[in-house]
C-alpha cells in the first residue's frame, strides 16, 4: 500500500468539485486535535518554516496560531490550537475556548489524529464538538511513519465507523509524506474570492510574540516535565541597535514557584545560559542578524488561574472569544 496514492482509491470522494480553472480560491482551515498529536509540526511543513514552536510536552500551544500558505491556486488561511483536554485551570480554560471557538470559525476543518484504532476518551469528546460543526471536517491520520503501512486502513475504518468526513488523508508531518495531497485536499474545499494576506506574508503573529515563544520553546526542551506548565515568556525590550544589525532583547521567563525559578536559573546561572544560547540561535536565524539577548526570572504564584496576569502575558480570554 503507497502512501502516495490517489485518495479515490481509499475513500469516496465527496463529490465537490474543483470549480472553474484558474479563478482564485482563498479561505480559512483550522487545525485541531488532542495535545501532542503534532498541529504545529504539520502547520510548519506546510508554511514551509518555522512559526509555532514545538515539543513533546502537552500544552505547548497556547494561543491561536495564524499562518498563510499561498501558492498560484490562492490562499490558505492556517489557524493552528492548542490542544483540547480537560481545563484544570483558567490558563487550560483559554487554551480549549481558542480551539473550540476556532472550529465554528472557519471553512474547513483539520482533525489530526495518531494511528491507532482505539478512540479514547479525549477523541470522543473531539467527535461530540465535531458533530455541531457545519464546515466539511478532514480526517488527517498523523505519524504513519511510525506505523506499518498496512495498519493504517484499520484506523481508517474505525474513524469512519464514528462521522461521515469530508475526506480522509494519512500523512507524516514529521518527514512531510502526504502532506502535498493535504494542500491538494484543504483547496477543494476552500472558497473562491481574494486573497486576505500578500503572497509574501507567512503569519500575522508579532515579531514579539514569535520571540517569545521560541524562548518558551527551548526552556520546555531544557527543563523537567512539572516546571514547564507554570511558565510564561515576556518580552520586556526589543530594539534594533542603530546602524547596526543587532537587536537587543530582554525577556522574562515567569514560574509559579520559588522552587522552579532555582530549576530554571541552574547551578551557576547554567541552566538559564543553555536556555537563552539555543533561544538566541533561532532568534538569530529568524532575524537574519546578531541577537543580544538577555533572559530574567520572576515567581508569579498561580499565575494560570489568575485572569489579570494571564491577560498581561498575552491570554486574554476576553478579547478573542467575544
């Protein structure tokens, strides 16, 4: 079984049609689904670079995520969120309203999911928030590369057995299998009209904001499974040095406990050094230029159930789920 293969060959096809050759189509699709299941890695090989960050710790998204993909078939709106689960608090409250708001939102819907046949309790609540949905719902079935590739019509089946969706694509976005079919798939269903961005944008967040994550990013990748949840990265500066191609940024990491702030500093300030060098070199990448960054720590106790804090570090409930 060829994973390349024409998706005729696996599933009906819905029946829709490409439309008129040559007109322009451009629209929005949500990438959704369970935490870890690989959103932001498929969003960036499809954008063709790197916007949201990555790890394979739970609630490495937090916010909506707004990337474009353009080609000469028109626009793709991507809006990748954070995983849905079970809020604990209000930080987790803000992360499941931005992807459930998100889903009712768009044209299209991406449901990624893992390969395997059993639909476990998170998928199952997913399925309950899809069944409301109006929009045409794909089925991504992520990671094949970590699987036989007989053993995916099984997961296939299953799945099918659960909703009636648009369509159904396996794909690998870690090494990119499937994922031109994807594209293929995402603009038949998109509408026709004007492109919303220039074909040279690739995302609407702020330079700011992308830092910031990127700095969050390399302290998931550094530090130990509890520190990581009850951190947040503020930038407190960020200029461009006159006349010369260097920026200057300084940035706070906040944590919940006094405990973690020793976890995150290191013996020596080691910990914290590791953190901002691999932070400084994708900020250098992304900047094309020399970075000068300094990184702080503060304790901000309970900060995630805390709605004037959250709102400070960028999660404001209030202004996007209106």
């Amino acid at each position: 079984m060829e994973f390349n293969m024409n998706l005729d060959e696996m599933l009906a096809q819905s029946g829709i049609s490409d439309g008129r050759s040559g007109d322009i189509k451009s629209g929005f699709a949500a990438i959704i689904g369970r935490p870890n299941v690989g959103k932001s890695t498929l969003m960036n090989r499809i954008i063709g670079q790197k916007i949201a960050i990555t790890s394979n710790k739970p609630q490495t998204t937090r916010n909506r995520i707004q990337t474009v993909y353009t080609d000469d078939r028109g626009q793709i709106v991507f809006l990748d969120t954070p995983g849905i689960h079970k809020a604990k608090n209000k930080l987790g409250e803000y992360m499941v309203g931005a992807a459930e708001k998100t889903i009712d939102e768009v044209d299209l819907v991406l449901w990624l999911v893992e390969p395997s046949s059993f639909i476990g309790a998170g998928d199952e609540h997913i399925l309950e928030k899809l069944s409301k949905v109006k929009s045409p719902v794909v089925l991504v079935i992520n990671k094949i590369d970590t699987i036989k590739k007989e053993e995916v019509l099984p997961v296939i089946a299953e799945y099918k057995n659960k909703m009636d969706f648009a369509e159904i694509v396996p794909i690998s976005a870690y090494d990119g299998t499937g994922t031109d079919d994807l594209v293929d798939v995402i603009f038949k269903y998109m509408p026709y009209g004007p492109m919303f961005y220039d074909e040279d944008t690739v995302t609407d967040q702020p330079m700011r904001q992308i830092v910031a994550e990127i700095v969050r990013e390399k302290a998931l990748h550094a530090l130990d499974e509890e520190v990581p949840h009850g951190i947040a990265v503020v930038i407190d500066s960020m200029k461009k040095r006159k006349g010369k191609k260097i920026t200057d940024i300084d940035a706070t990491i906040i944590c919940e406990r006094e405990s973690h702030k020793g976890i995150i500093i290191g013996k020596g300030g080691s910990m914290l050094k590791k953190i901002g060098t691999n932070a400084r070199f994708e900020i250098e990448k992304l900047l094309e230029q020399k970075v000068n960054l300094k990184l702080f720590v503060k304790v901000k106790k309970e900060w995630r159930d805390s709605d004037f804090l959250l709102k400070n570090f960028g999660y404001d409930a209030k202004n996007d789920f209106k």
